[in-house]
C-alpha cells in the first residue's frame, strides 16, 4: 500500500540505438512496457515523419481487416480468439521485419478473392431478382387479366353504349389499354401510387399485388418486402411520365406479351422458372464458396489485428526518434525508475542478435526535465479504485493518491447511506457472482457496460459488505429489526402479545450498566417504538457529521503531507498550519462536543437538580452517580424536598440553583444542550454559553473563536507576503530595476488574487462540505422509509386478505424492492457517494492536473485494439 500511497519514481533518459537494430529494439520495449517516449520532431508533420510509409502499410492492414471482419459479420461468423494477450506479447517470432510483407501478401490475395467472389455475387444477386421478379410479374398480370380484367371491360362497354341524347352508340373495339408492369419497393407504394394518380390526373387505372417472399437486396444483402403493379393508360405522353416516376422510385419495369396469347405466357413463365433455378443453383455455390472461405478469415483475424497494431506500435515510436547522425536514431522518454535496468538490458540484447559492432546506449538526461508524468502500479482490487479517482483528474507526479483512501472510505459511505442487511446481501451476492466470473469475463469481449462493472467487480462486493455491516448497525433488514441478542427493553404485557399503543417501554437493566447496552447495533426495539424517527434521526444525522469532518479533516493533513514532502514550507507555515488551526476551532470541535455529549450520563446529572422527598419511592435510586444526601431542612423534622446532594428545595429555585456543578448559563450543566444552538452562539455570542457541558466552557469556546479568526488572516495574507519578498529579492539581481519592479507587482497581484480564492473556497468550503455530508443522513433515510412503506403496503396490508391478494402483494413488494431499492437507490448512492470524494474530500489536497503515464506498451494497444473491434 505504500507504493500505492505515491506514484512510481521516474527517470528521464536518452536512448540511441542502431537503425538496423531499431525495430527489434522497441519490439522487446513494448513488451516490457515501462517506457513512454518523447516527440523529438514535434515541427514534422506526420506525412513527413521517418517511417510514415510503414505506418500507411499498417493502416491498409488494418482496413482490409476490417473488411473481413464485416464480411464475417454477414454469415454471423464469431471471431475466433487469438488466445492469451500475455502468450501472444511474449512470443517472439524470426525475422519480425519481414513479417509485415509476409502479412500484406498474405491478406492482399484473401482480399482478392473475397472482392471477386462478393463483385461475383452482387451480379448473380441482380440477375436472380430480376427473374424472380419477372416470373411474378407474370404470374399476378395473368391473375389480374383473369379475375379483374372482364369486370372491369364490361363496365367500360356500358358505359360507352349511351350517347349524351339517351340513344345507344357504337363501341370502338379497336380501342385498347396500354400496360406497363414491374416491382416496386413495398415501402414506397402509397407514395407511388398516389404520385401517379397527380401526375396523369387520375388518367390511369393501377392494381398492386404484393410479392409474398421478400427479396434480396444485392448492395445491403439486407430483405425488401416488394409489390407488383400493373398500370393502365391510354396515352404517350402519360407512358413517358410513368417511366420517369418508375425511375424515380427505383421501380423495375418488365416487358410482358399480350395476355391474350396464352401459350406465350405458358412458354414464357416455364423458360423463366428453368433459369430461375439454375441462378439459384450458382447463387448458393457462391455463397457458400465464400462462406468457407470467410470461415477461414474469421480463425485468424484477430490474431492478424495484434499482429498489425503492434507492428503499426513500433513504427509510429520510432517516428518520434531523430536521426541527427546517418544510422542512428536517438529517442527521450520516461522510464519507471525501477525497470531502467531491464530497459538497457532489452536494448543491449537486441543489439547483441543481430551482431552489431556499435554499441547502443540508455543514459539519464540531466535535469531540469519536462513534467514527469503519474504511474501507480495497481492490481485487480486496486485498478476500480484508481480509475475511479483518474476519472476526475490524475494526481501529480509524487503527490498523495487518493485512490488509497477511497477504497476504504469509499464503500463505506456508500454502505452508510444504503445500510440494510437484506438489500446489501443481494449486493453482495452480486459483487460475488463477478468475481466467481472473473476469469471467463477477461477472456470475453464485454459491452460497455458490462466491461464497467467486471472492472468495479471488487468495489461492488466492497459496497454490499459495507451496507451490510451498516445494516447491522442500525439493526434494518427490509425495514425490519432483528432481535439477535434480546432486546433491553421490554413492554407491560409484551410477553402475552397485549401491548396497548401508547404504552411506555421499561429498560430491562440498569440504565449505564453493561447489561443495559444492546451489544452491536441499534436495539430492535426503536423500529416500533413511536418516537422512532426521531432518533433514527438524531442518531444518522450526527453520525453524518462525524464521518464528514473525520474525513475533511483527514483531507486537510494530506494537504501538509504533501508540502512536507515536496519541501514548499510556505504551504505548510502558511497554508496547511492555518487551515488545520480552522478545522480544528470550530469543527473538531463539534464533533468533541457531540461525543462529550454521548459519554455524559444525563440521568444523573438531570436527577441531581431535581427535588425529591427522601420518602419517596425514587430516592436512593441508582441513577443518581454520587452518594445520596439528606437536606437539613427535611432532617430538622420539616416536609422539605431535597435534592440528591443535600440541597433543601423552597419551590421557587431555578434549574441553576438545584445543579451542584456550577457550570454557568441557565442549566448550570445539569441539562443537555442543544448542540446546534450551542455551535452557532459561538459565533453569534461569543462568551455565552446557556447549557453548557463542562466546565469553563466559554473560555475555551472564545480561545477557540480567536484562533480562528487569526487563522483567516494568515491564510490570506503570509503566502503572499513571503512570496513577494522572495520575488523582490530574486529582481534585485537585474539590472532594469522598473521593469523589476512592474513584473513584481504584477505577480503580487495575482498571487493575492489566487490566494484570496484559496481561502475564501476553503474557509465557505468548510462550513458547506459538512452540510453536503448530512446528505448520508438524507439518503439512509430516505432508504430506510421507502422499505418501511414497500413493506407495509404491499405485504402487511395483503397478508391478512388470502392467500392470493398476499401472493399478488408480495410480487408487488418484490418489484417495487427491485426496481426501486435494488437499482435505483444503489445508482443514486453510488453517485452520492462520488461526490463526497470528488468534492468534499479530494479538493482539500488533490490537484487533479497530473500527466498520465501512457507507455509504449504491447499489452495496452492490444487490449485497445480488441475494445475498438
């Protein structure tokens, strides 16, 4: 956890290395994956880089490899796996060089055949549809001229018989219809239709049949739902028209002969239906010649696409080298500090292999160096947490990781607002499903979001313990309490089931003794007690404070480790110090008095300003902690009423006048404050303090107030003043001594500027953050109320009915738990809780403009390579 704590130590290096011997340098580099390069040409353009044309050849690779695996995805080929991405990086195979040309021939002639066979098929396809379509052109324009054709002629004849006058006149039978048949997309036949009907002004007679099996589209291979139409019309000009709407809409048009000439038609459809039969006989040999042949692609195409990527790797490196001497090439990068060795020994061995006389070289540049980019060395349980933490912004280099902490703090906050054992158990037992899957998912090419959680596999398990244990604490399972190790409090006739509402419940123990104290959790007897809300809120609301400030603060003390280890004193004296002096005045503590608050046996203290009768049945009860004491005024044979420490009670005494601690205010110390009350009077009235807890309490309360309104001051004001000072001092040494002094204003001003935003966003940041952490008290709430209702709304009210209203009540509860707090809730305090840390907890010490480590690694291109395909 240690090396988790900060990133990886860096070394900035040079490396020369022999042109020959380039190549299978950085093919053993890549493999180890510990290097990032530096551009050394940053003015060239990428057309004009050393090695462009390899990178050009890389890319043809990669589009023919795309085509094949398009073609693959036709005939819902599967890619077949390469095998293991480490296997596969770590195998080594002669003359590495040669293996691009050995590749491009390779796929050059599978890509040939595939374009020949697919240019083959299209062809076939057109030809195939086209006599498909012809013979049910002819089949439904005989049906049409059989059925539809004589009503339609008889019609026509009566009404051509009568003339204007009444009298009946002379049939022109010479005077026929012309046709024009084809297919047309079945989509676009109301567009169709009702463009004929505007064009020829209703001139035209149009029937459509639809074609029952659907058509192969030769481009899309995709199937097309097709109609047949037969149009009617009398005149050239319409025929023109409907040929050009024809080609408008992509219609085939198809020449029949005349329908009357039967044996024509009969000859027609069985030559038609001979040659439709022999396409489709060489249409299903294409494809499935093309279908073996796609087979044989779909084995090898991912293993050629590492192949390809990892060549296409080396090359776009090595075009960030610069050749300042013929045959040899010198490249900068980073290198992590611990690998340096194995990087000069890959250098050294690859050099060796080929027998060359020129020895290569890896030396550290001397500093100053550019930026050194952040790497931190993670696992399968750490990679979620630091990718959540990236997510945001990377840490600078050396700085505190965050991701250390979130991975505790994390899932436990995310368990405080959705604490229930039973939702966090089926949390877990997912969590558990992905990690008994763990394996089978690596291996397995996962959707986006699936590949999500397979990475947060561990926090998701995390998340489900912790709002299990958060269950427990606050004893919830469905909303209902668990009475494990017997409750401490018990109700007047709980033993025969008669607890009349309203009845009080009495304490089974001692109040203050070890028996009276539930031993984990809350006492399951507060889930039916009536005045449950209210301590279920008292108690989360703050705990939600509690944890904010812990973790706040801790924030804070990240922030003075940091300036510790990167020697800026200034931000320790002046920042870090004031802050910690802030946090610790008035929020710290809160959180004292609150625990002072829990710890403080308020029976005792209350009893002891309560007047009692030494005969009375409460006297000498074992709730008051001291020794019990007679008055004079009831030993002197009158009827007073005492106090438990002696004091005789005349009726007209005030609480501070019954408590013996004499802590001032108007309780004197013997009743509970109000802690909200008493927070805010610091501020408001300083020096007040109506109930205090002990003694001396507004002494320390206007020390505390004095520290931090001084902490302010110095917060604003001492970073910039030193920091000016060192400025001038470092301007003393120029001779100009105005334009000096006009650079030294000009960055006192800004510095001022940024460090009144520094302090103004910590100081409004602080009281704010912990108003935004009661949103754990919120959310719990909210969680626990919801099941509450599920719970008695669709189960109790259901289980008293019968058998089948209980069944339907419980599905009821199952989907609305489901849907609701199974996947909503879990969403919404996951998101919760991811504010928490990007906000609340991170920006007290997280800068977030980190460089992000980004080696020339195998293993990272590949995992990239298979995301993309």
């Amino acid at each position: 956890m240690a090396r988790w704590f900060r990133s990886e130590p860096m070394e900035y290096i040079s490396l020369i290395v022999n042109e020959d011997a380039a190549h299978d340098c950085l093919a053993d580099l890549g493999r180890l994956g510990v290097i990032q390069f530096t551009d050394l040409n940053p003015d060239l353009t990428p057309f004009q880089r050393r090695y462009v044309s390899y990178v050009k050849r890389c890319d043809e690779l990669e589009r023919k490899l795309r085509f094949f695996a398009s073609e693959c995805d036709r005939f819902n080929l599967e890619i077949a796996s390469a095998g293991d991405q480490e296997s596969f990086i770590l195998s080594s195979v002669n003359n590495e060089k040669q293996l691009l040309e050995s590749l491009e021939a390779e796929l050059e002639g599978y890509e040939s055949q595939l374009k020949e066979l697919n240019r083959y098929s299209e062809k076939l396809t057109v030809e195939y549809n086209e006599k498909v379509e012809l013979q049910e052109v002819l089949e439904k324009a005989r049906r049409f001229f059989i059925t539809d054709a004589p009503r339609l002629e008889v019609s026509e004849i009566e009404a051509s018989r009568l003339t204007p006058d009444g009298h009946v006149g002379l049939l022109d039978r010479d005077m026929r219809f012309s046709s024009m048949s084809g297919v047309v997309s079945s989509e676009e036949r109301t567009r169709f239709e009702r463009m004929i009907f505007r064009a020829t002004r209703g001139n035209c007679f149009v029937r459509f049949a639809p074609i029952k099996q659907p058509i192969t589209d030769p481009h899309t291979g995709e199937l097309v739902e097709k109609s047949v139409f037969i149009v009617f019309y009398k005149s050239v000009s319409i025929e023109n028209k409907l040929k050009k709407i024809c080609d408008a809409f992509q219609a085939h048009r198809y020449s029949t002969p005349d329908m009357d000439d039967t044996p024509a038609i009969d000859r027609m459809l069985t030559e038609n239906a001979q040659e439709l039969v022999d396409s489709r006989t060489v249409l299903l040999k294409n494809q499935d010649t093309r279908y073996k042949l796609c087979r044989i692609l779909s084995q090898n195409v991912e293993k050629w696409t590492w192949i390809t990527v990892r060549e296409k790797a080396i090359y776009h490196s090595l075009n960030m080298f610069k050749s300042d001497v013929a045959g040899i090439l010198r490249g900068e990068g980073w290198v992590i500090a611990e690998h340096l060795d194995e990087a000069k020994m890959c250098v050294a061995r690859a050099h060796a292999n080929m027998d060359l006389g020129q020895s290569s070289l890896i030396d550290q540049v001397p500093k100053p160096w550019p930026t050194p980019p952040t790497h931190f060395t993670t696992n399968k349980f750490t990679y979620g947490y630091q990718e959540f933490v990236n997510t945001y912004g990377v840490p600078r280099y050396r700085e505190a990781n965050p991701a250390l902490f979130t991975a505790a703090t994390f899932p436990f906050l995310f368990g405080v607002m959705y604490g229930d054992i039973g939702h966090g158990a089926f949390l877990f037992c997912a969590g558990l499903y992905l990690l008994w899957n763990e394996k089978a998912n690596d291996r397995a090419k996962l959707g986006e979001m699936a590949a999500g959680m397979h990475a947060g596999r561990y926090m998701i398990t995390m998340m489900g313990f912790f709002a299990i244990y958060a269950g427990f604490i606050y004893n919830d399972m469905f909303s209902l309490g668990l009475n494990l190790f017997r409750s401490r409090w018990e109700f007047e006739g709980q033993s025969y089931y008669e607890v009349q509402n309203g009845a009080e419940a009495k304490p089974t123990a001692n109040y203050g003794s070890d028996e009276s104290v539930y031993p984990f959790g809350l006492d399951p007897m507060w889930h039916v007690a009536s005045n449950e809300l209210l301590f279920f809120n008292s108690f989360k609301m703050k705990l939600s404070v509690i944890l904010g400030i812990i973790q706040m603060f801790g924030g804070t003390c990240l922030k003075g480790i940091n300036a510790i280890f990167f020697g800026e004193k200034y931000d320790f004296f002046f920042e870090f110090i004031p802050m910690v002096c802030f946090a610790l005045s008035l929020f710290v503590y809160m959180v004292f008095l609150i625990f002072m608050k829990w710890s403080i046996n308020w029976n005792s203290r209350m009893l002891s300003a309560t007047c009692l009768s030494p005969d009375a049945e409460g006297w000498g009860s074992t709730d008051y902690e001291g020794s019990w004491t007679v008055c004079d005024g009831y030993k002197n044979g009158g009827n007073a009423m005492c106090t438990p420490w002696g004091y005789t009670c005349y009726g007209d005494e005030t609480t501070a006048d019954l408590c013996p601690l004499d802590y001032g205010g108007s309780g004197d110390g013997c009743q509970p404050p109000n802690l909200i009350t008493t927070l805010i009077s610091i501020a408001l009235s300083p020096g007040i303090v109506d109930e205090p807890l002990y003694d001396g309490q507004a002494t320390v309360q206007n020390f505390l107030l004095l520290v931090a309104g001084l902490s302010v001051p110095v917060l604003l004001l001492a970073k910039p003043y030193f920091l000016a000072k060192d400025a001038q001092a470092s301007h003393g040494h120029h001779s100009d001594e105005e334009d000096g002094g006009h650079d030294e204003e000009h960055g006192f001003g800004e510095i001022l500027i940024h460090q009144a935003i520094e302090t103004i966003e910590f100081v409004l940041g602080m009281v704010s953050n912990t108003a935004s952490y009661l949103r754990l008290w919120a959310l719990s709430l909210a969680h626990s109320e919801l099941a509450t209702v599920f719970w008695e709304k669709a189960m109790l009210s259901t289980l008293n009915m019968n058998f089948f209203a209980a069944f339907i009540g419980f599905g009821v509860f199952a989907g609305t738990t489901f849907g609701v707090l199974l996947m909503m809730d879990v969403l919404e305090c996951f998101l919760h809780a991811l504010r928490l840390h990007w906000v609340e907890f991170q920006n007290k010490f997280f800068k977030a403009d980190g460089i992000r480590f980004a080696p020339f690694s195998f293993k990272n291109v590949i995992a990239e390579a298979s995301m993309t395909s």
